[in-house]
C-alpha cells in the first residue's frame, strides 16, 4: 500500500499553493520620511527666518517706520524718488562688491573707476562722439580697470587691499589728466530727464528697473549657480577650495571685472543725473558701499554673505542719511554716522560670535558637571 504521507503531501502543497495565489497581495509600506531630514528642513526654514539677512530686512522695516513717524515728510512720493536716486550708486556697486569681500577680496578703486568713466564720457562728448559709442568705451574703460586689479591680485599674489588703494589714486588721477578741471554739461536734456525720472505717480526712478535687474543677476549668481556657491568656501579657505576644483584665480578675476563694470556704469548714471562730467564725481562713495555690504551681513573676513540682506544695508544707510538731511543734519554728521555702521558692522558679528561661544562653552561645562554628579551618586 502507498504511503498515505507521502501521497497527501503533494496535494497539500498544491492546496497550500492555491490558497496563496488567492490570497491578495500586500503593497510594500511607503516609505517613511527621515525624521533627520525633516528636522534638517525646520532648521534651514528657522536660520533662513532668523540668519542676517532675514534680521537685516527687519531692521529697515524698522527703520523705515521710525523715520515715517518722526521726521516730517519722510513719508511721502517724493523721498522715495529722491531716497532711491542717491541709493542706487551705492546699491549698484555694492551687488559685485559682496561677492568680492565673500571671496577674501576687497576693491577700494570703485569710486576712481566710475569718476574715470565720468571724465571720459565728458571728453568724448564734448568731442562729437554719439552716446551709444561713448556707452560702449566707458564699460571697456570698466573692464579695463577691473582686469588691472584682477591681473595685480590673481597673477602677482598682491593683497587686494594694497592694489586697490593703489589703483584708486592712480585712477582719480587718470580722471583728473583726461578732463581737469573743466565739466562738461551740454548733454541731451531728454536722456539726463530720463535718469531723473520716475514710474507713474510711485516716485519710483526709471533707471531702478535696470538696477533690479543688476540684483536680480547678482542674486541668482551667488544663491543659485555652481559658480556662485564655490565663492563662499574661496572666502574660508583658498587652499580647501582649490583641493576640491574650484580655480581660485579666475573667479576672484572675474568678480574684480564685475565690479569694473558696474562701477562705469555708475559713472554713467551719475554724470546723465547730474548733467556734470567731473574728474571728482562719485568721490568717497565706497566708504558707503563697503559699510552698506558689512551691515547687510557679509563678513569683513569672506566665507559669509547674502544678496537679500546687501540690499537691506543698503536701503537702511540711504533711509537714514535721508532722514537726516531732511532734519537739516549736516554732511559731518553722515559722515560720522556711516563710520560708526560700518565699525559696528565689524564689531557686532565678532561680538556675538564671542557671546555664543561662552554660552557653548558654559552648557559643555554644566553637562559635564551634571554627568559626573551622576556617575559618583
């Protein structure tokens, strides 16, 4: 006779193997978020809430109210339009000035570059030249200047801060050979009115649509390209980021002929707002654009930095000197006012640095206390 165990084990294989095929299939469990990463994702929405930048923005609205409620006709149509047209030298260069400090750099020539582009625009005017061709020499009269400084830094191994105080005299001095003493004044009425005028009844200026969209470009450089996020680590660390493949030289280079650039274009606007081609013209506004670029939290030391809150320090220095003018403050006392920003803005990140530190080093102390009470109880 079979061996009826062995007989029934096939057909309770086969039973078995119904059942399963009949039985529904279980989808795999989605997979769960890592607790980690959301907790990465709150903290970079808290620092982005709380960084610099974010604080920065908060202050000039700060400012803004204070001076709104204190000084007469502060706010109004025509402070913004004028308040905007001193800002935008300072806002302007102040865009490739940030990247150039994040790297470890500074450029102190952008005021002689752009009274350089102004003397030339004069003399070319005065010469029969059109505007669009002296357009055209001032911004290679830019590039010039800021390949020079570039060159001197980069392929030389000078310090930035030695070339460009170099190169601020030799470049004022260049204005002052190209036009002397003389100005020139006779230019079109229609393209001078266009710089000076304003969008609607906002008492918003023309020219800031093409100032946005110098921010815009700079923004989306620094925060978004590849390019733009390698110039941080140059500012921590030259040699690190020349281990990783970032070419040191050429982006300091390129960031020199930005702030070139930028600066004739300066010069431009300030000679056609004006309706004044002078060898002085734009003298001593890089003490307001490095003090506008450290308050917006760009640190004096590279490594650090954000467009959004530039442009903030910016807008808080111009609104400031404004209300102060309007209350009948003399030029003395902004020049006062600017230097103190710009030490505070020095002095402050140090200071908190030197704060937090203790306070770390004081919750390091208290747990170790706490751990070593625990083990000897």
């Amino acid at each position: 006779m079979p061996d009826q165990t062995t007989t029934s084990t096939p057909a309770t294989g086969v039973a078995d193997a119904g059942r399963a095929s009949s039985a529904p299939v279980r989808e795999a469990p989605a997979i769960r978020r890592d607790p980690e990463s959301a907790a990465e994702r709150k903290l970079r929405r808290r620092r982005r809430l709380t960084g610099r930048g974010a604080i920065m923005i908060y202050a000039l609205l700060g400012t803004l109210i204070v001076c709104a409620l204190t000084v007469p006709r502060f706010a109004s149509v025509q402070t913004t339009g004028f308040l905007l047209l001193d800002a935008i030298p300072i806002l302007m260069i102040a865009m490739p000035m940030a990247l150039v400090i994040i790297t470890g750099e500074i450029d102190l020539s952008v005021a002689s570059t752009a009274g350089l582009t102004s003397a030339a625009m004069g003399v070319l005017w005065a010469a029969g030249w059109g505007i669009p061709e002296i357009f055209v020499v001032c911004v290679l009269i830019g590039i010039g200047c800021g390949a020079l400084n570039g060159l001197l830094v980069t392929a030389v191994g000078l310090p930035s801060l030695a070339v460009t105080i170099g190169t601020l005299a030799l470049y004022r001095g260049l204005a002052l050979v190209v036009i002397g003493d003389n100005a020139v004044a006779n230019f079109p009425p229609a393209l001078t009115a266009f710089f000076t005028s304003k969008i609607g009844g906002t008492g918003i200026p023309t020219v800031m649509i093409g100032v946005a969209v110098i921010v815009v470009f700079f923004g989306v450089l620094l925060h978004f390209s590849s390019f733009g996020r390698a110039l941080p680590a140059i500012g921590f660390s030259k040699e690190a980021a020349s281990f990783v493949g970032v070419r040191v030289g050429r982006a300091k280079f390129w960031m020199f002929v930005a702030t070139g650039v930028v600066s004739a274009l300066v010069g431009i606007y300030w000679t056609l707002r004006y309706s004044s081609a002078r060898s002085d013209n734009a003298t001593g506004i890089e003490l307001a654009v490095i003090a506008a670029v450290l308050l917006g939290g760009v640190s004096i030391f590279g490594g650090r930095g954000s467009i959004p809150g530039v442009v903030a320090g910016v807008l808080i220095i111009s609104s400031v000197s404004y209300a102060l003018r309007l209350g009948g403050i003399s030029d003395v006392v902004l020049n006062v006012v600017t230097g103190l920003l710009l030490v505070g803005s020095v002095v402050a990140p140090s200071l908190i640095a030197v704060v937090r530190e203790r306070r770390r080093s004081r919750r390091a102390a208290r747990d170790v206390l706490a751990a070593s009470a625990v083990a000897s109880a």
